[in-house]
C-alpha cells in the first residue's frame, strides 16, 4: 500500500509541475504583446516540429486589408470569412455584407473564380465588397500562403489577409 501512494504522489507531483510550468508560458504570453506562444506551442514540446498546412483548402477569417486590421464597425454583417474546398472547387462565406458561393481553381500562384453569387443586400463597407468581387471576377486574384495566413492580391493596390480557421 505505501508503494501505491508513493506512486500516486510522484504522478500527481509531476502533473502539478507540468501545469505550473504551462501557466508560466501562458503567463508570460499574457504579458509579452510581442510573444508568438500559441496554443499549439504550450501543447507542443519546445524543439519539435510544427506543421502548417500548404494549402488553401480551410476556413479563413479576414485579419487586415493593406495590412491594417478593420475597426469593429467597418462591416455591417460581422467579419468577412470564406470557406474554400478544393475537393469539390468550391467557395462560400461572407463578404460582410453578403453571402457568397462560386467555384474556384488554382492556376499555379493565381485563384480563378466561376460560377459567383452574391446577395445582393445594400451595405456600408467603404467598398471592400465591390474591390474583392472586382477583383475575383477579373480572373488577376493572386494568392500567397505566409505563417499560415492567406494573402489575396485582388489587383487595385489590394492585399487582403486571411488567417486559418482549422476545420
């Protein structure tokens, strides 16, 4: 019996010294606005391998335009998001202000859209809808995929970035 409880109190010391040891990294992330803990990093060991996924197969939610992140009120409809799957080419979400489904393929570096249908409801979003529908009918929509982020260059001096929505 004495075993089993030295036993127990090693395990339950060592969970006690690994949730401590979390809540330092939480902690100094809370403080730190320039740290880059995630939470994959605090469930992750430090030194082995992250993945990111390389495609653009996933759910993304709009994270700046030009690389300045829209105040809260700049979309009407909440924040622009679109859902891409390239299993069946296709594209649907919300432009924050309409709904959006169409068709998509990659060609190399550029995204060719098909097929577009939008709501057509009347919104104040200082022309971020019309400038992304222009662009993604204009067939010159370019992507690149950066630390998990989605950069669309819609033409027009444009860059919209995206950030991953895990599935």
């Amino acid at each position: 019996m004495s075993f089993c409880k030295k036993i127990l109190s090693f395990v339950a010391a060592c969970i006690f010294i690994a949730a401590c040891q979390s809540g330092d990294k939480e902690k100094q992330a809370a403080e730190d606005p320039n740290s880059t803990t995630t939470l994959e990093s605090l469930i992750t060991p430090e030194g082995a391998p992250q993945t990111s996924s390389g495609t653009i197969q996933d759910i993304w939610v709009l994270d700046s335009i030009n690389n300045i992140a829209p105040d809260s009120n700049y979309f009407a409809h909440g924040t622009p998001y679109f859902d891409i799957n390239l299993e069946k080419n296709t594209i649907s979400g919300h432009t924050g202000c309409n709904g959006l489904n169409g068709k998509i393929k990659l060609n190399g570096d550029k995204l060719i859209f098909d097929s577009l249908v939008v709501l057509k409801a009347v919104c104040s979003d200082k022309g971020f809808e019309k400038k992304l529908l222009t662009g993604f009918r204009s067939g010159n929509t370019t992507y690149k995929l950066l630390n998990d982020k989605l950069h669309l260059n819609v033409g027009s001096g444009s860059n919209y970035i995206f950030r991953r929505i895990r599935r």
